[in-house]
C-alpha cells in the first residue's frame, strides 16, 4: 500500500523519508528521522515503534546494517509482516521485506537511499525513485526526495490510488527543518509539492526564530508598544 524514499545529503549531512500510501496519515506512523542520526520507513502493515526502536540503536553507534539485524534477531513480533528501509548518518543503508509483505513489492539501495514498495503496480516504481535521488545531489533534500516521490509516482506508484504523503527531513536541530503532509486527498503528492513551495522560502527563518528570535522581526504582529 506505500511507496517511499529514504534518503541522505552527502553535502550537508540531512537525513529524511518522503512517503505516499493509499492509506489515511501515512506521515503520522511511516516516517522516522534523528538529526545526526538516521532516517527510517517502517511501512506495509506498520508498527510505528520500529522507527525509535531502529533510531535509538542508530544513536548508539550502530550502523544502519548493525541496527536492522539486531532488530531482526532480537525475537521481536510480527516482523514478518513489515517492511523497513534504513538509512544511516554514513549513508550506509538497510532493508528489510517480511515474508508477509503484500502484493507486489521491491526495495532498491543505494549509498545514502533505499527506495521501498509494497502492492505497487511495478518493480520498477522504486528502480525510478532510487535513481532520480542518485541522480539530483545538487538539490537540497526535501525536493530530492520529493522529487522521486514524483518520480515514483509517473512510474506506476502503488496499485490502489494514492490518498495520503508526507516529506520529513532532519539537519543540524532536535526538531525536524521540514515536517509536511497530505492527510487525505485525491492527488496528495501535487498538494505536497504544493505545500513545498510555500513553505521553502520560509524554512530557515523558523530555525532563525527558534535560535535568535531577537533578530526576526515581528512578522504583523500587534505593536505591544
């Protein structure tokens, strides 16, 4: 039911997963990323808990390969039923498909990707994503993995219609620098995009604002003179 691209900036060290499923809120539960850390996509039948599960043994020095075998060998339920792309603050990268992942499914790595797929109408689907992420290390990392979202989208995307998306992306804060979603819609990913543009040329006055709000101005707000 999802496609997804997880992926790192080799220039700035960002880390982050865009995400598009047939499902509602498919950002609340898939994407997961840790400044400085990781990004990971826990998707197919999800169990959001993996994302901080895989994160934390990433903080502890792991590698992404290290992390997701310890996983895999620590008893945990279920894990038959999930599928989970890793990626780490190396770029080294990780994957895991249960034997219960549905329909037609395919994961392609590459250093600093793991494109990941489930009931998709295609193998093909994540081949385009993970080269369209290869193939744009000039962009910043949010339209990178938008753009192969986008990518995957015109390859075939997943068999039922797309109904919900999300764009996460880490840098050098606790908190995300980008954390946008379509909750439900008939074309989330354009809504996405959409979303995107509005919100790029404002992305670094947040951080601004969180770190030296003495030095923004008061954006329309009341004199409290």
């Amino acid at each position: 039911m999802t496609f997804s691209v997880t992926g790192r900036c080799e220039q700035t060290g960002m880390l982050g997963v865009a995400i598009a499923t047939s499902s509602i809120c498919v950002a609340s539960r898939c994407p997961w990323a840790r400044a400085g850390v990781g990004a990971v996509a826990t998707q197919n039948i999800t169990d959001p808990s993996i994302g901080n599960t895989l994160l934390d043994k990433l903080a502890a020095g792991r590698s992404a390969e290290a992390a997701l075998a310890e996983l895999l060998s620590s008893g945990a339920q279920n894990l038959e039923y999930r599928q989970i792309a890793v990626v780490d603050n190396q770029g080294g990268f990780a994957h895991h498909s249960g034997d219960k992942t549905l329909g037609i499914s395919n994961v392609t790595a590459k250093t600093n990707c793991v494109a990941a797929g489930n009931i998709l109408s295609a193998t093909e689907v994540t081949i385009t994503m993970a080269e369209r992420f290869s193939a744009t290390p000039a962009l910043h990392l949010a339209p990178r993995l938008l753009g192969a979202l986008q990518a995957g989208l015109s390859a075939g995307g997943e068999m039922g219609p797309v109904k919900s998306c999300g764009l996460l992306v880490v840098d050098e804060q606790p908190w995300p620098l980008v954390d946008l979603r379509c909750d439900w819609d008939d074309a989330p990913i354009c809504r996405l995009n959409d979303l995107w543009e509005a919100y790029q040329p404002q992305m670094d006055d947040y951080v601004v604002r969180a770190l030296d709000p003495s030095s923004m101005p008061a954006y329309m707000a009341p004199d409290s003179r």
